[in-house]
C-alpha cells in the first residue's frame, strides 16, 4: 500500500456551459508537479445526486459519492460564485456526506466577478461545521481577467504561486489530519 495522500479535485458546478472542468484541469497539472499526493478530478455532476431530503436515499450515486469522498485524505474545492454563494449543487453534494468530511484538509479556488470571494467564505463556514480545515491560501479568479469572453479559462500567470501555496497547505494538513483519522 502506498502512503501517498489521495487529493480531490471536487468540480463545485453541474451548470450547462460551467467552466469549472478547465479550471479544475488547470489546478490538477499544476498539483501533478507535487509528488506527495495523488490529485483527482471529482465531477459531483458524475454521481446523479437527487436533491437532499426529497427521496429515501437509496439511488446509487449517494453511496458512490460517499465512497469516493472517504477514498480521501484532502481536498480543493473549485467553487463559482452563484449570487454570493456556492452553488445549489454543490451545497446539495456536501449535504449528503457528513462522516467522509471529518478531520480532513481542503483549499478553494474560486471565481466570479469578485473572484469568488463570496462564495469562498461561505464553504469556509460550512467546512467548519463538518471538520474540514480550510487552509489560509485562497487562489481567486476573475471573470473579467482570467477568462475570455467569459467562458475560455486564461489563467494569467500570476496565480501560480497562490495555487503552489495552497497546494502546498493542503498536502501538509492533510498529512497531519490523517494520523487522527487512522485507528
């Protein structure tokens, strides 16, 4: 077995058109240059969530979430600003997990108009109600400077060190997090 830390890349967005799949991608080819940790892209729009309390919570894709979540050590959360908050979506997805947050480590990268600020502070506020240890470093991209007409992620150079640092905080908490998380 290998004791390299398993990182998720969660994909915060099930919009038609989302553009959190480029940025995702981006952060994971930046993450692959730190061997510490194996970086994965989990896409919630892969798992079917019904909405929350509206079934009896046998549909597959809740038992697949949650056994995806807990296969990890930490996280990066891709979050776009949807009217100052995350999305339904991805608010929905944390919901339906609870056990396979505790005493792990996560990072955000946000966009939006604000650069997703919003929308960051409110998962740091869910986060602590789930015992997962956000980390300081919070990477934020604009709309108006990092992508092309909105919709074509062009990262401007600039952000690599704030992505390096963040990944670089989540890999060394999620090390400490995981000896209180083994029996």
């Amino acid at each position: 077995m290998s004791d390299k830390l398993k990182i998720g890349i969660i994909l915060g967005s099930t919009r038609e058109g989302r553009v959190s799949p480029q940025v995702g991608n981006w952060v994971k080819d930046i993450a692959s240059e730190h061997k510490e940790a194996a970086f994965e892209i989990i896409d919630i729009a892969d798992y079917h969530l019904p909405f929350l309390g509206t079934t009896d919570g046998s549909e597959p894709g809740i038992a697949k979430w949650n056994e995806k979540l807990n296969e990890m050590d930490g996280f990066v959360f891709i979050v776009s600003e949807y009217n100052h908050s995350i999305s339904g979506a991805l608010k929905n997805a944390i919901d339906f997990a609870r056990e396979a947050w505790q005493n792990k480590a996560a990072g955000i990268v946000s966009y939006g108009s604000t650069g997703g600020a919003r929308a960051a502070e409110h998962l740091r506020t869910i986060m602590g109600e789930l015992m997962i240890a956000d980390v300081r470093t919070h990477p934020t991209l604009s709309l108006f400077t990092d992508f092309e007409q909105f919709t074509t992620f062009k990262p401007a150079d600039l952000h690599l060190d704030n992505i390096n640092l963040m990944l670089t905080q989540v890999i060394s908490w999620s090390t400490a997090l995981k000896t209180i998380r083994q029996p």
